[in-house]
C-alpha cells in the first residue's frame, strides 16, 4: 500500500487531508516544518509527500533538497499555490509532480496517488519520470513486466525494421504497434492495420496486395490493397500465425523483394512499408508442425516484443481502472467507482480475455450503476473472489423483518410525545416508508421512483443501499 507524508503546519488542513487519506484507506504521516527539519535524516519510505506552507523563512528550494535525501523515491506535491516554484533551478523543479488545489476533492487527491504511484515505479526502474511520461503515454501502467515492455518498445521505435508482438489476445498487441508507429521515422505516414485471421484465405491476397479490374469474378473496379494504403508508413499484420501456408510465401517474397503487383496487374509496385506482425499463437511449435514458414519467421522476427497478461500485472489494474472509466465517460456512458474491495477482488481474478475483458467489464458496470460506487457485491459473480467485507448492507427485506421493527409505515405525529422521540430515527423511518412508497408505485423501476421523489436516481440508489432496501 503506498504512503503519503504531509508537511504542514496548518492543523485544520492537517486533519482535512487525514480525513480524505483514511476514506481513500492511504496510510499517512504528519509534521510541522519545524519538526520535519529537525527529524532524523534516514530516507523515509513514502511515496507521496504533500508539501504545505509555513510562516517560517524556509526557502522551497531548501526544502525539496531535503526531501531528496531524506525521502529519494517520492514524488512531492505543493498544497496550494508556491510562488517560489517558478524560481526553482531546471533539475529541482521536475521533481515537483504537480499542486493540489485548496480546497480539493477526492478525485485529485486519488489521481495525484495513482501519479505518485507511477513516478515510483519508474524511479525504481531507472526511468526517468518526465522521458516515461512523455515516451508511449498511451501505454498505461508502469509494473516490472510493463517497463520491459516499454524500455524495448524505446529500443526499437527508431529503427526501420520489422517488430514481431506476441501475447494472449486482448494484451494490447495493436496499441504496442500503433505506438511504435507513433515514435518512428514513418510516422507522418499511414498506419494501416489488417487482420489476417478475419478475411477468408481466397480474398486475404487482394486485400493485401489489390486487385485490377477484371482480375476475378465480382473485381468491378480496379482497388489498392494494404500494402499501397501503407507506402511510407506502417503496415500491421495482426494474427499472422492465422495465415495459410499459400499466402506467407506470398507474403515472405515481398518482403525480400521489397516489390509486388496488384492481382490481374503487370504493374510492379515499391513496397516502402515497415511491418509490425502480432499473434497470440505459439509460431515456433506451429513451423515444427509444418503450420508456419520459418524463413517468413525470422523475416518477421527481427525484433520481438511479448506482451504480459493481465494476470501478471495486476499491480497496474488501479491506473488501468482509472483509464479505462476516463475512457467510457468520453465514449458517453457516465462515471463509476470501485470500492477497494472490489479492486481487489478483481487483482485475484485471471483474467482470461485480459485488458480486453476490463474494458469490457468496466463499460458492464458503467451501465449497471451510472455515476454510482461499486463493491463486491456489485460485481458480476465471476469477478467475486473476496468476501463482501460488509454483507448487512445487503440485508434481505425477509431478514430485516426477522431482527429490526418494520419502519415502511412510520406513525404521522401531530404533536411531540410527552416522553420524546429519537428524531433522527423517525425522520429515517419516514424517509424509508416513502422510499418503499415510490418503488411500488413505479413497479420497482429506480429511475420512475427517483421522478416521484423528485431526486436524483443516484441518491436514491445511495438510500437504498443505506436502508437496505432491494428491488422486488
């Protein structure tokens, strides 16, 4: 679990950010200036520190060159406004991730966690923060089995030659591609994608290589294939170990030659592509069952990268999260959270279909509960590995009725009892009674309920959940 460190001297803001740390289940350490100064100087393991302001005539520039050595892996945020961070020499202020507004709400405080959490890794991994950032930023996650993936994507990128990406499908193999693409010589050309295990093997040469017209039946015009569509960029052959024998000795004599012609054509053409292949399947033990060319093998093979699943690195699934709900929400589809107890029993899931299957969850969930939080017992059953750590919120009516009074026709009094009442019990027992009112009137549907009581369907779910009350 990562830790946060607070250098403050204002106690008001001390206990707001404590109260925020605790909700967001970070552990966090506190000091005055004073007292940071005159601690003792071994590093301490944190990896956010969150840097207020104090009256005392202590400079920002001697402060970070304390946090140097006293805490080396931790990314440092201003709380507020420095006016002295513009003054700063060049190598000190890149050690600043970032200001966290005052006041702030818990979505930048977690986002400036997941930040910290990246500069880190990478920190650890002799990366450094600002080239990461900047280098395959479309590339989330910074775990051991990512950063291999990347320092070879950096390796390679510049150089013009062809990149086989293997891993289990739904890994992220075209992302890795279009990234390297983005980072090449050829990046001002196109980048043309084709999947060669979803085009039928009898129209996979025409799709690579164009047709003229009249060259078969149904060829009523003349059409380029992918290979013209990709002259001085990128041409990505996804699924190549799905290719029949026929066609990769087609394939591998363009790639020696650097030539071809349309089908029906006599016209040679200049194949100015680089080619970046992917596949999930194992090609070596595929050229030992006579499935695969090996010479087309080590053509394609000039540089390999293997992408690891998901499994693998599930250290990465909070800024994978992260993504993936920034993502539904510009695709139009509202916000979620997830409950730490749901993150982690989705880290101790295997993951099967990979990124591709948490893209398709997250989307599920963004559905199921718009702009809602989401536990363990929100997940779909397959995901549920955990324990639900709080199952009385998800009390049954039947076992409400068996161990409380029923509240649903909470007595209307004109006047208070002699004896008193608890007001804030039967304000809830008038509030459940009514809430319990409007599901039935609107046969149970959350939206038509929310109409009635002339709230937000959000907040009504959060009372549902709050009284225990479930749908008939």
């Amino acid at each position: 679990m990562s830790s946060v460190l607070v250098i403050d001297d204002d106690l008001s803001r001390r206990e707001l950010i404590q109260s925020a740390l605790t909700f967001l289940d970070q552990s966090c350490e506190f000091f005055g200036f004073v007292d940071w100064l005159q601690s003792a100087s071994e590093p301490v393991p944190a990896d956010l520190v969150l840097l207020g302001q104090s009256q005392l005539p202590i400079s920002l520039e001697k402060l970070i060159r304390e946090l140097q050595q006293k805490v080396p892996a931790a990314a440092v945020v201003t709380l507020g406004e420095w006016a002295e961070v513009e003054e700063l020499p060049a190598e000190l202020k890149s050690l600043l991730l970032g200001e966290l507004p005052i006041p702030f709400n818990y979505q930048q405080l977690q986002d400036m966690l997941h930040r910290a959490q990246l500069v880190k890794q990478q920190i650890s991994a002799g990366i450094a923060p600002d080239a990461a950032d900047q280098l395959f930023s479309s590339l989330v996650g910074c775990s051991q089995p990512m950063l291999r993936v990347r320092q070879a994507m950096a390796q390679v990128a510049g150089r013009d030659v062809n990149v086989m990406i293997t891993g289990e499908s739904g890994t992220g193999k075209e992302v890795v591609a279009r990234n390297l693409h983005d980072h090449s010589v050829r990046k001002a050309g196109p980048f043309v994608p084709i999947n060669c295990g979803a085009i039928p093997a009898d129209l996979l040469e025409s799709e690579l290589f164009g047709h003229e017209k009249g060259a078969f039946t149904g060829a009523v015009s003349s059409r380029p294939g992918r290979f013209e569509l990709a002259q001085g960029g990128t041409l990505f052959l996804d699924e190549i170990g799905d290719m029949p024998l026929p066609m990769q000795v087609k394939l591998l004599r363009v790639l020696q030659e650097r030539k071809f012609e349309r089908i029906g054509g006599t016209k040679t053409l200049e194949a100015d592509i680089r080619v970046i292949a992917a596949t999930h399947k194992d090609l070596e033990q595929m050229i030992e069952a006579g499935e695969f060319r090996e010479d087309l093998y080590y053509r394609l093979n000039v540089f390999p990268i293997e992408m690891p699943p998901l499994r693998e690195r599930t250290e990465d699934l909070p800024v994978l999260l992260q993504e993936l709900i920034e993502r539904v929400k510009q695709q139009g589809f509202d916000s979620v959270r997830l409950q730490p107890s749901a993150i982690e029993s989705l880290a101790q899931h295997p993951w099967p279909g990979n990124v591709r299957e948490l893209a398709n969850l997250i989307e599920r969930l963004a559905i199921l509960y718009p702009n809602g939080v989401v536990g363990v017992s929100e997940l779909p059953e397959r995901f549920r590995h955990v324990a639900e750590p709080d199952p009385e919120r998800y009390r049954t009516d039947d076992m409400e009725s068996a161990t409380m009074p029923q509240v649903t026709e909470a007595p209307l009094l004109d006047h208070l009892p002699k004896s008193g009442l608890d007001l804030k019990s039967h304000l809830e027992s008038i509030e459940r009674s009514l809430i319990d009112q409007a599901l039935n009137a609107a046969n149970n549907v959350v939206a038509r309920a929310a109409e009635l009581l002339q709230i937000r369907r959000t907040t009504l779910v959060e009372k549902m959940r709050k009284y225990g009350i479930q749908r008939k």
